[in-house]
C-alpha cells in the first residue's frame, strides 16, 4: 500500500476542522456612512459610530460580539486542554526576577512568583541573597482580583523608600505610593497621575531622601479634556507634604507629545531629564547640577539616542549622528557641551543598542539583527574582551552593582532567562541565585536562523524554532510572528507557550523586520512615516520565504502580532489574504487616518506620520488596513483581540475593523472579536487571565491550522 503524503494528511485534518466550524451569526452592525476629505480626496466611513465607547448601543454591542467569540472558542474541542496545560505551566512555572534596582546597601527588584496573578516587589542585602529577601508590596494583598498592577518602582538612593507606581485594570494610569523599605509599611503619600500610556511615567528620589521628583500630567485647574494626558512636565513632592505644595522642575517648554525619563547619579548631585518627542521621535537631554541649575546639552536635532549617568563626572551618550550604527561620546558631568564631547567607542561591526559605565569600565551590548553580546572596554575606550554567550541568544545589563560588577542577564528561544553576577577580577559569569530554573525543556528543539527576500530585495532574518528532524515537506503547521517599528529590537527570548505549540507538531518563526532597530538607524527609518509598507513587504516575504523553503504551506501557516504588530497583522491579511489560514491581531491600530486624534496616537504621529502633510496621508491611506477591506475577500479565519481600558490603542480601531471583515469577508471562516473589559493594552495582565487569554489563542490558531493538542 502506497503510504498517504503528508500533503493529503494535511487536507484531511483541514477538512476535519471545516466540518467542525460552527455557523456564526455575528451582532448586526448598521453602516452609518460619514465621510472625510483629505487633499481633496473623500474617504468614507460606515463604522464611525463605533467609536463613541459610551453608547449605550455601542456597549451592547461589544458585549453580543463578545457572546460571540466566547460560544466559539469555548465550543473549540481542544480549549480546555489547552486552558489546563497553561495553567500548569503558568502556575507552575519557576519565579522569575526582573527589573532590578542597586541602592547603597540594598538591592531591588520584581519578582514574579506563580499561582500570584500579579508580580511583587522584594528587597534583598545583595543581588542573589535570596535568603535575606523580603517582600516590601503585594499588589494581590491590596486586591484580590489581582487587577492592580505595579508599573513601576523606584528606591531612594540610600535604598531606605520606594516609590511605587501602582495602576488598575491595565489602565497605565498611575500614582506614586511610597514604601518605607526598613518596615514594609506604606507612607500616606500619594501622588496622582505619575504615569499614563501617552508619555509613560518616571521617578527619580533626591540626594538626601526627602522627596522625588516626578513626571506629572496636567491636574486640577490645569486640566482639560484636550491635554489631560499631554504636556508631561517635572514636578518635586517632598515626604509627608501635602500635593498641594508639590513644585514645578522643568518642562514648560518641552512639546506637547513629550515622553520624560528621569535618573540621578548615585550621589544624587545630577538630576538627568530625557525627553522624547513622541514614540517615534528623536530626544533632548537637560542636565540639573547640584546647584539646582539647568543645562540643556542636546537638542532634538542632535542624534543622541541614550546617555548615561558614569562613576567617574561624565556622561556617556550614544549618538547617531552620521554613525547609523552608534558610537559612545562622553563628556564631563559639570560643563556638558555636545560640541567638546570625545568618541570614547567609535562606531563599528553590530549596532550598539545599551551601555553602562561603571568605576573604571565601559559595558556595551552590541546588536546584530536581533541576537546580542556583551563588549567591555576600559573608560578610554580600549577593548577589553567580549563575555561569554549562548549563539543566537539575548545578553543584556540588568543593574550596575558596586565597582565594575554588573548584573548580566541572558536568553534564547530555548534558554530560561538567568542572572550573573560579572566581575573583570575573576572574569567569570557566576550563575546567581536569581536565575530561573524552568521545568520547561527544549532540548528537542533547535533555532536556524535564514534569511527571507523582501519585494524589494532586502534580506531579512527569519528566525525558525522546531523540534530535531522536523521535515521540510509542506506538512508543518507554521505561527510566524512581527513587529517592526518604533526601533524596536525583536530580541531572541524563551516562552514557556512554545512549548505547547512544538509539542502540537508546530514551527514558530519570529521575522526581524525593518521598523525596528536590529540592524540600526537605517533599518528603523527603512521602516517609518512614508516608508512603513516596507514592513508589510518584509513579512510578506518572510512567510513565502518559509512556504518556498518547504516548511510549510498557506493553508497551515498563520501570523499573529500585537499593537504595532496588530497594524502589522492588518495590513498582511488585507494585502494578501491567500497567505495565511488563520491571524491572531492583539490590541491593533487599523484605521491609520484617525488614530493621531486619539490621546497616544497622537504620540505616534512621529513613526507612523500624519494626516495633514500630503505625502504622509498618502502612504498612510495606500496601507491603512481599515481601507483596504474588499467585500467578497475570502479573507483569513481572524481572532480580534483588544482591552476595554486600553490607553494605547483606542479599542473602537478593534470594533471598526470587526464590524468591516464581518461584513466583508466570503471564506466563511470565523470573524471574532475578544473584548477583555478588565484589561488594557496587556500591562498587568493578572495571570488567570494571561491562562484564559492563550488559551484562546491557541485553540483558535489550532482549529483552524488542523493541530492537535497534546
């Protein structure tokens, strides 16, 4: 008997999971057509009564989609063994510590620590001294629900307090607590609106722990529905004052779509303010002296990506100008002058993506197209070796410890994340106390590394994840994921959900697409304003990469990305829907001629461009997904998936785009829109809902793929 091709196994189960389709009856959505003109060309728009969020009509229904969706998936055979094998994993799985703070005399950090929904903060004597840790805020303790969320933490200098942005519901909308890290008690302070989504939030304490300066949205008298959430300005609150006497810093004069980042040298004499202009934009650098005066050292125009505070009087800053790929400037802390500053590590082989200087060293970590190391050189610039790393993995600088020591942290797509202790005595990487141990193992699994040919040519990585001796005959189903923007780095890391996704006979592929920083400057600006179709051409060509190289077909091969990757997922399904069976689009931006009317879209107008200048219009109408829907498309199956609190991406961009495919599309494949009313862009998701969450995912993805669950 001839043995069956996989490629008729294929139809098969591709059968099986048709025949299994439920027929849907999706929630009526009237069209209401309005219009727009934009340089003289009119757009319509059927769905614009989607947006008003507070319609009771709207609510209604949102609340039937999401009926929906839930007697979909939960329907889907293989959900709950799915919900049950993430709730073991998640439950289950090791603690994991991040975001580390050294203080004098104490180290901080998070800890994340399942079946706990939301991450805690400890303190400990020294980095790796788990047996002398404490835990200083329990967000489950202040709710059960475990829907407060810390954002984000900063110690005093003399480790004694912590500010604590604390959020709920995924909202990013934040206020600083204070924690007296000797008892573990609260102090009453507490100051509102550190922290929002549009400019993000910072904290840095003063020299002598009486207080900390803070960045602060507009309040009170100050605040308006226009700019409630713009004009970030620095304010200093002092300890047991009330906020009422809280003082203006600075910020009167930065833009209207700043993004403020505050650090202090650890004697607290120099306060740095960066500012960015927009999520996109280029940053300014303010420097305040021990005198309380202010010296603005670089500009917008300048090229200076990040500076840092150094040990030794000087700043460090990392700066593009005509170097795409980075070189280290450094000048001295008390005169700062951009001008005078002296190439310390001057631009070379891989993108310089972080540094940190410490007594009489200079950490770097070099990017190349994705995975990164580790060089160090001495504070004149000389080279001084490169740490020891794992092939394609993920080597960052969690903290600076005293002297040279730093705390290196490290990962790949089949590694567990793990803290080191590095010191230039000994020369060794000393595995910490902090380091995960994942009951999760990979070592079926390995990473190649290839690269696509986009339309016009550029090759882009392709990193593929598979078990040892995956054939390359069609067969195999394919999850490829993306993002591209920002300058953002799509960075090697370990998921615990891949896991369950090999163990289904899946292959998971993460494409380094232009947009983000992986190769540079150039590589972010070859995928920005007019030039973002570059992105969608590069994912596009990194799936047909992987059907030509015989991984996989279109019938088995799905794409899933979120916020920028959901604009990502939006333009690849309506550009070309013969590519894909099945999208998972998280929290996406797709009606790109409206978004800059929203709070945080208007911070993105720096990346993704605007409106009213005629050649940006143009590009984003060529794109925008929302206006690209055909009716009679046989489009993709699509999982929609947004936050009811999402301060980043308006939610109405996920009902607009469900509404239009609904109506739209002829493949008969299912059309679903999952709406959490207790989460927002994905910050602080509680863990049980992190389990509901890819749950869902992935029976959807697996349905339609003809995957079965192990």
């Amino acid at each position: 008997m001839r043995p069956i091709s996989p490629a008729v196994l294929v139809a098969f189960a591709l059968c099986a999971a048709a025949a299994s389709a439920q027929k849907l009856a999706y929630p009526e959505a009237p069209r209401k057509p309005v219009s727009d003109t934009y340089h003289g060309i009119q757009v319509g728009d059927d769905y614009r009564w989607l947006e008003n969020a507070g319609d009771p009509s709207v609510k209604a229904w949102s609340l039937d989609q999401l009926k929906v969706t839930r007697a979909y998936l939960d329907a889907l055979a293989s959900r709950p063994k799915l919900k049950a094998r993430f709730a073991e994993l998640y439950n289950t799985s090791p603690v994991r510590y991040f975001s580390a703070r050294q203080a004098s005399g104490a180290f901080f950090a998070m800890k994340r620590k399942p079946p706990k929904n939301q991450p805690v903060l400890v303190t400990m004597k020294s980095a790796g001294d788990v047996k002398s840790e404490r835990v200083l805020l329990d967000p489950d303790v202040l709710n059960a629900k475990g829907t407060t969320a810390i954002d984000f933490y900063v110690p005093s200098l003399d480790g004694h307090y912590v500010a604590v942005a604390l959020s709920e519901g995924g909202s990013e909308d934040g206020s600083a607590h204070v924690v007296d890290a000797r008892t573990g008690k609260m102090l009453p302070d507490v100051v509102p609106r550190v922290q929002y989504p549009t400019g993000g939030g910072s904290i840095a304490w003063d020299a002598q722990s009486t207080g900390f300066y803070y960045t602060r949205y507009p309040q009170g008298e100050e605040r308006s529905k226009a700019d409630a959430n713009f004009y970030q300005q620095v304010w200093f609150h002092r300890l047991g004052a009330p906020n009422s006497s809280d003082m203006y810093v600075i910020g009167s004069e930065f833009p209207r779509i700043a993004e403020t980042a505050l650090s202090t040298t650890r004697d607290g004499k120099y306060l740095l303010a960066s500012v960015r202009n927009g999520d996109g934009g280029d940053v300014e650098y303010h420097l305040r002296n021990a005198t309380g005066e202010w010296t603005k050292f670089a500009g917008f125009a300048d090229k200076v990506r990040d500076v840092w505070l150094g040990f030794d009087g000087r700043l460090y800053a990392l700066s593009h100008r005509d170097s795409p790929r980075g070189k280290i400037l450094a000048m001295p802390m008390d005169k700062p002058q951009l001008a005078d500053a002296k190439v310390v590590v001057p631009e070379g082989e891989g993108v310089i993506e972080w540094a940190a200087p410490t007594a009489t060293r200079l950490y770097v970590v070099y990017m190349a197209g994705g995975p990164t190391e580790i060089r160090t050189f001495d504070l004149a610039g000389k080279p001084l070796g490169t740490l020891p790393s794992e092939p394609i993995s993920n080597n960052y600088i969690g903290e600076r410890l005293q002297g040279d020591e730093i705390l290196v942290g490290s990962t790949s797509y089949v590694s567990a994340p793990a803290w080191y202790r590095y010191s230039p005595q000994s020369g060794k990487l000393e595995r910490t106390a902090l380091a995960e141990k994942s009951k999760v193992s990979f070592a079926d699994a390995e990473v190649v590394r290839e690269m696509a040919v986009s339309k016009d040519g550029t090759k882009v990585p392709v990193n593929i994840i598979m078990r040892k001796g995956t054939k390359r005959d069609g067969s195999n189903p394919v999850l490829l994921n993306g993002y591209g923007g920002y300058g953002v780095n799509e960075q090697p890391y370990f998921s615990e959900a891949r896991r369950v996704w090999l163990d289904a006979g899946g292959i998971f592929a993460v494409a380094n697409l232009r947009g983000g920083g992986e190769f540079g400057e150039e590589w972010h600006l070859a995928g920005n304003l007019t030039k973002k179709q570059n992105v969608f051409d590069d994912m596009i060509g990194a799936a047909q990469h992987l059907i030509d190289r015989g991984y996989t077909t279109p019938a088995r091969l799905a794409a899933i990305g979120g916020s920028n990757g959901g604009l990502l997922m939006g333009a690849i399904f309506t550009q070309r829907a013969d590519l894909f069976r099945a999208v998972v689009s998280a929290v996406g931006i797709y009606d790109m001629l409206r978004v800059e009317l929203t709070p945080n879209g208007a911070f993105n107008v720096t990346e993704f461009g605007t409106v009213k200048d005629k050649a940006q219009f143009d590009a984003l109408y060529a794109y925008s997904p929302y206006h690209h829907v055909k009716n009679g498309t046989a489009y993709p199956a699509v999982l929609f998936m947004t936050g009811e609190n999402d301060g980043r991406v308006d939610p109405y961009n996920s009902r607009k785009m469900a509404a239009l495919m609904q109506a739209a599309s002829s493949s008969g494949r299912p059309i679903l829109l999952r709406i959490n009313m207790d989460a927002g862009h994905g910050q602080g998701m509680p863990l049980n809902a992190r389990v509901e969450q890819d749950a869902d995912t992935y029976a959807f993805l697996m349905d339609q793929l003809g995957m079965t669950a192990k």
